[in-house]
C-alpha cells in the first residue's frame, strides 16, 4: 500500500486542527473525533417561541429554520389551531376560488341541520320523527343563485319523500 499524504483540516466544533485520515475526494470529514460530532449535535438544540402560544421550548435548529414561514409551533394543539384561524379561503392551498353551492357544500350541511331543528325534527305532512330527510321545495340546480335558503328547505319522512 503507498503512503498518502492526508489534508490537516480545522474541526468544525472544537476548532482544532486534525489530520483527515478517512478524508476522500468526495467526503470530506468536519469533525476530530466522534466526541466532537456528538457535541455539535447537542449543541445545535436552541430556545424558539411557538407563534400560537408564545411558549418557549426547545427546537433542532435546522428545524427552527426550516418552519420560519408557518412555525415553529410547540405541539400539534397549537398548529391546529393556527391552520383554523390562518389557514380559511384563499389562503388555503386547496381553495378553488369562490365557495360553491353544490351538494356536498358547508351551507347544505348546515342549512340541513337548521332546517330539522326548525321542524322540530318532524315530519311537515306526518308529523314522525323517524327517518327524515331534508328536500328543495324547487328542485336544485348546480348554477342557482341560493339553492340552500332555509325557505327553500322542508323535512320529510323518507318514505312520504319517495311518493
């Protein structure tokens, strides 16, 4: 085997020159020992605030730097709860422009729940309170200015609905 000659290089947490005995022309190592490379890796955990509750905790830093645009946050309560309050409309990466009126909307679901608790959560014709179902007095369209206005909106029974 011949003689190399290593490169002295300067380790990156002690500062210490040292001979790259491992060093290769693609790898170069950053450490003198592995005492050194354990207490870079301890060393790089710094003090963040979460942006929710302004709780102080711990955080990698390459992580802190990497949350700067949403983040950091101290646990998933608070990220939840910042997506809520930040994340609604066109700030939301899934929005799709205006909000529709199609059958699977907020508003159906809401309006439908409003109208049976306006019918008392009873038929309008029988007056049951099994099986309901929430009708269009005008039947629904995709393009109508409010199909899911409360008084476009009656609870039946199902099997009155079906007649």
């Amino acid at each position: 085997m011949t003689r190399q000659n290593f490169p002295t290089l300067v380790c990156e947490n002690c500062h210490s020159e040292f001979v790259a005995r491992n060093w290769k022309p693609n790898y170069q190592p950053r450490f003198c020992s592995r005492q050194c490379h354990g207490a870079s890796k301890r060393a790089a955990v710094i003090a963040v605030h979460c942006v929710q509750c302004s709780r102080q905790f711990p955080r990698k830093k390459w992580h802190a730097q990497k949350t700067q645009g949403r983040g950091p946050f101290c646990g998933f309560d608070c990220y939840a709860k910042w997506q809520s309050e930040n994340l609604r409309g066109a700030n939301n990466p899934q929005w799709k422009g205006e909000p529709g009126n199609g059958r699977q909307s907020a508003e159906w679901d809401r309006n439908r729940r409003r109208c049976l608790d306006r019918d008392g959560h009873a038929c309008r014709v029988c007056h049951s309170t099994d099986r309901l179902v929430v009708h269009h007095k005008s039947p629904w369209a995709k393009n109508q200015a409010d199909p899911h206005a409360m008084d476009n909106l009656v609870g039946y029974m199902k099997d009155i609905f079906l007649e």
